[in-house]
C-alpha cells in the first residue's frame, strides 16, 4: 500500500493520505491520550500507567514480534494487553 485512505469524523468521504501523515497523526493521538490519562503514582507507589489505551495481538504475528509489541506498548505504560492466542 502507498496510500492511506482517512475518512475525517462526521464525513461520508474518503480521502486518500500519505503514510507520514497518518504516522504522524497516530503518533499525536496515541501521545494526547496517553498524556490525559497516565497515572503516575497511587498513594505512595509508583505506577506510571494509562488505562486508556489497549492493545491486542493477533495469530499472523510470530513470537518475536509479540515480544516487541508488548515491550512496546509496556514501554508507553499500557497495562491492558491481550492476544488471540489466549481467547
């Protein structure tokens, strides 16, 4: 794919987008929610987590690839991970 297709909220067209703009718009989004809703200490102990993303893996990724997402996503503070695997 060379092209993303975006459909901009409350429109009923596509537009065709570059893949460093939807990069760059993911990367913002992800950032925005993360930094509304982390969650640094409760009480007296450190978390640093957000509730508000998830992730979720499916069967065409191979063990090392998990391994990188969940690093990844562990890295960002993202608690809520899951697999098709485990369903």
């Amino acid at each position: 794919l060379t092209k993303v297709q975006y459909r901009a909220p409350g429109s009923a067209n596509w537009e065709e987008k570059d893949w460093d703009w939807a990069m760059d718009r993911i990367a913002k989004k992800i950032k925005a929610t993360r930094d509304a809703n982390f969650i640094e200490k409760e009480g007296d102990v450190t978390v640093n987590r957000t509730e508000a993303i998830g992730n979720f893996g499916g069967a065409a990724l191979d063990n090392a690839e998990c391994y990188l997402l969940s690093k990844a996503m562990r890295g960002l503070g993202i608690v809520y991970l899951e697999h098709q695997a485990r369903i």
